[in-house]
C-alpha cells in the first residue's frame, strides 16, 4: 500500500494517545469512585478522570522501572532527579519528599488538586468548583500575565501566588461588562428623564 503524498510531507499527524479506557467498563466501584470524583472537582465527563489517571500510571511506571535499577546506576539518578524535580515544580509531590518510593503513592486526587480549576476556588475566587471553571472558560483568570482558559491547566507551585482575576476583566478592576453596561445605561436613562419632568413641574 503507498503512503498517501501529503504523508510524507507532515500534513498528516498521528497524535498519542491522551487517555485509557478501562478495561472493565461497567465496574461499580470504580464507577462510583469516578462519579465522586467528578463532582468533587467539577469535571466536565470521565474523560478528564482517565486522562489523569494515564498520567499517574505513566510517572509510577517509569518510577517503578527505575527502582529496579542499582541506586548508583546513571540512568536511575539522572532520569529519577528528573522525575521528582518535576512533580516538586508541579507542587504534586512535597519538597522534603526526594525517594522515587514517594511516587508510587501517588493518587489521582494529588493530580487533581494542581488543577487551575481547583486552584481558583481554593482561592476563593470563585463561589463553587463549578463557578471556577465558568470563569476560566470565560477568560476571567490570569495566570502571572498570561490570561488561561483551559480548566486542567497545571499550575505549577511557582505560579500559584500569581493566580488572579485577568487585568481586563470585570471582577479584576476592568471594564463593566456587557449587561452590567446596558443596566447602567438604563439606570442612567431613567435618572436623566426624571431630572427633566422635574424641571418641567418647577417651570
């Protein structure tokens, strides 16, 4: 069979996989623990469950591979030191936590817990888990300068002092928006013909 010729010049991409079925997919508990999960931290389908789950399943493999190895093997120290600095960035793993044995009790909820979403209404910027993400979605959170609108946005452990309402938005300082506008528009209306049938009772 011959490649399709935009192939071979990178118009097609095949991308990886983001997320894994389960394998049993009408189990009750896990069922049950997902369903908990998802209203718990206010997300959007299972989806966002799995797609955790893979990434915690991938860093504690990669752990566990790497602790078969001798502590004194390259490979362990360099790729380990790399692991255990990123999920320290990430604010995943505690500081004074420094063994890859710590990796492997990780859960999903520590995952969960970095999310933007989850940030934003343990600031209290948000009145519930599900207003948060309406906020992000409508791009009324800034993270350092930069305004995100994506709810599973990682932040990272540095960043999470610099979470704040967006410079330009109304809850921030900005602009009124559009029914705020119209509302006082009308207030304002309402306010002027009242001032001119005064004027026109004292004449």
């Amino acid at each position: 069979m011959t490649r399709h010729k935009y192939e071979s010049q990178g118009f097609l991409r095949k991308n990886s996989k983001t997320y894994k079925v389960p394998k049993r997919p009408f189990e009750k508990e896990r069922m049950d623990a997902e369903m908990k999960l998802v209203g718990e931290y206010g997300l959007r389908n299972k989806r966002e469950v799995w797609r955790v789950q893979y990434i915690l399943s991938k860093t504690r493999a990669a752990a566990r591979h790497l602790l078969t190895l001798d502590e004194k093997d390259p490979k362990r120290l360099f790729e380990g030191a790399a692991i255990l600095r990123r999920l320290h960035r990430l604010g995943v793993l505690e500081e004074d936590k420094n063994e890859l044995d710590y990796v492997l009790g990780l859960k999903v909820n520590d995952f969960l817990e970095r999310r933007l979403q989850t940030q934003v209404f343990k600031l209290r910027l948000a009145k519930s888990i599900h207003h948060s993400r309406v906020l992000i979605r409508q791009r009324h959170i800034r993270v350092g300068n930069q305004i995100v609108n994506v709810p599973s946005f990682m932040v990272r452990q540095e960043s999470q002092g610099h979470t704040d309402f967006a410079h330009k938005s109304p809850f921030g300082g900005g602009r009124p928006g559009r029914v705020a506008r119209r509302s006082l528009a009308r207030k304002a209306a309402a306010d002027g013909a009242g001032g001119d049938d005064a004027a026109s009772e004292e004449e």
